[in-house]
C-alpha cells in the first residue's frame, strides 16, 4: 500500500523479485532463435515507479462474452476435443488481480496456426482462428472454451514437435505489466526434447503445466484444465521476457 515515509515523501509498493536461479534465461543454446533474440547484454532490473504499479483499466464494453469462446466462429463450430481452460490470475501475495486482461492464441486440433507464416500440410479449421480474450472477474477468475491444440513440428532440430500448449498474454494492474508465457497439458510425451518448456528451471517448470479438472469438466460435453497464473513473486508463472510475436 501507498504511505509516507519518516521523511514525508511518498512511499510506493514494490514486488517481490523472483531469484535469479528461477529466472526462464533469455537464451538457451538448445533453442536456436534464442541466439537471435536474445540481448548482448545483461538486463538490468528497473526500480518500480508509479507507472509501473497504476495504470488505466480496460472498458467492460471491449471486451465481450463470445471473446472467450474459440468453439464457435464464422458460423460454425470448430472440430476437436472440446476443453475448458480456466484459473485465477494473482500478484506476488495471492491475491486476486481483478480485471486483468487475458488474451490466448494457440493452434487448431491439427497443429496449425492461422496464421501466414505457417504453411506446414495440416488442414486448417474455417470455424476456428484460435484467438480469445477476456477480463478477469472480482475474484480473479477466468475462462475459455476451446479446443485442444495438437502437437506441431517447428524445426528447431531434427523431428521436432512442440507439445500441445496454449499461448497467454495478461496485462495487470497496469499496461506495463504485461506477462506472456505458454500454457501445457498434463503427461505429455514431447516434454523431453521441447527446449522451450527445458529450458525452464526444473523446479518452476510445473507451473506452466495445466492440472485436470473432473470437477469443472461438463458431462458430455468438453474437458477441463486449471491454470492459476502468478504476475510475480517467487511463484511467478515462467514467461517469456522480449517476446518477438512469432508462433512457436
């Protein structure tokens, strides 16, 4: 919370670091764009400043409820397993973080992305374009009804596929702290020659992996996946820092 000091002047609320040894590294020699992405340089951590803890707040009108339905687009209904993705979004304390925009791409039950870079001979879904949005509520809370993606090869070394996942990006209290990172599925075989998700310490890495839910799956329907997302702190979701808008 805000205050003033001994002195008088202002006092404004900071975050919990993640160490350094948790820390996703922004290249990693067995994902080979990282060598392109990556900075020359060490980064330097920012002091946080008014900016970076307030912000603006996102109209309720802009973001509506069909947002968050991939299933159903250009009239009609996508093919695929049907899942419900759902979670919390919270800050450093656990706590909630209301009217957090959360926005997913990810791609369709075949592997492919609609997207013009992508080209690989997998049948593309004319009611699915895997985008979807939505605001979190009082409690935190979010949810999407999707389809699962399936597993896709993306060339980074001889036979390689990503393992299913979906794309997250969330913006917080505040513009500037945005967080964009992958969601994964339970036991999935390509974990093991992923470099993307290894490159993750070992002991974060079970936080960018979805949980089953019985409970919230719906009878004859669709699946469902919990995913609670954390901004910051020493539970801090592994993300992607520099993110460059590809695909993979």
């Amino acid at each position: 919370m805000t205050g003033t000091t001994s002195g008088g002047g202002l006092h404004l609320p900071g975050y919990l670091r993640e160490p350094a040894e948790a820390r996703t590294p922004l290249a990693f020699p067995g994902y080979r764009s990282t060598a392109l992405r990556a900075p020359l340089r060490t980064p330097v951590d920012l002091p946080q400043r008014l900016t970076e803890v307030t912000g603006p707040v996102l109209g309720e009108d802009r973001v509506l409820p069909h947002d968050a339905d991939l299933t159903l687009r250009r009239g009609g209904e996508a093919l695929g397993q049907r899942i419900l993705v759902h979670g919390r979004v919270l800050d450093s304390d656990g706590r909630p973080v209301p009217d957090a925009l959360v926005e997913v791409w990810q791609a369709n039950a075949a592997g492919r992305y609609r997207h013009v870079v992508d080209n690989w001979p997998a049948p593309l879904d004319p009611h699915f374009d895997g985008l979807g949005r939505v605001v979190t509520d009082s409690l935190g809370r979010y949810e999407f009804m999707t389809i699962k993606p399936g597993a896709y090869p993306w060339g980074n070394h001889h036979n390689a596929w990503r393992p299913a996942h979906i794309h997250f990006s969330l913006f917080g209290r505040a513009f500037t702290q945005r967080l964009v990172t992958q969601m994964y599925f339970p036991d999935d075989p390509l974990f093991g020659q992923d470099p993307i998700f290894n490159a993750i310490p070992a002991a974060a890495r079970h936080r960018a992996i979805s949980r089953f839910s019985l409970d919230r799956t719906q009878d004859n329907w669709a699946l469902a996946f919990e995913w609670d997302i954390v901004l910051r702190g020493s539970e801090q979701t592994p993300f992607e820092t520099d993110d460059d808008g590809d695909v993979a």
